[in-house]
C-alpha cells in the first residue's frame, strides 16, 4: 500500500540528484509511448535512470516530479499537496531535448 505507479494518463517520474526514478512496469504501470523515449533521453544526457517501486514519500522527498504523455511530453509537476517546485532544471533539459528529438523527427 501506498505504492505510486502512474498518473490518470501519464507516467510518474521523480527526480532526484542526478537520478531519474520511474515505477518498474511490473509495479503495475502501464508501458507508456513516452516512458521508454524519455528513460532513453535521461540516459543520453547522463543522468542515471533506474524503475523502481516509488511510496508517497519518494514524491515528498523528491527535488522534482513530471509526468509524460505522448500528447504532453514530459511535463514539470509545480505542486503536491502543501509544496511548491519552483525549479524544474532536470525536467526542463529533458524536455528541451525531447523537443530537439521531435523537430528531427
């Protein structure tokens, strides 16, 4: 119990440190179009990428949440509850290169 594993129609992603952490898919998520692009990219720009089973806290103690859909990209998560995530650099350079990704398309 109180295991996170996706948003209503998006996959969760936490960032923590250099670290970018996702629900495995056998936590129950489902495989999303956008989660393997973005665990890809994540890894290209050096960050370290693991899934891992993720509790409430880990989204409490995390420096950054987004959130992926196919129509989206990876979008930055500004609040939980009572906190506030005013920056998002991690997100950001993910989505930027995201971007980057689809004008080559």
């Amino acid at each position: 119990a109180g295991r996170v594993c996706e948003a209503a129609t998006s996959n969760v992603f936490i960032v923590r440190g250099d670290r970018v952490l996702t629900p495995s898919l056998d936590s129950g998520c489902l495989p999303g179009a956008m989660r393997s692009v973005i665990m890809g990219l994540a890894e290209r720009m050096d960050l370290i990428c693991l899934e891992t089973p993720l509790e409430r806290n880990d989204l409490e103690n995390s420096d950054e949440i987004f959130l992926t859909s196919a129509i989206r990209g990876p979008v930055p998560v500004s609040r939980l509850d009572e906190r506030a995530f005013h920056a998002t650099p991690v997100t950001d350079s993910i989505r930027a290169a995201w971007q980057d990704e689809i004008c080559r398309g």
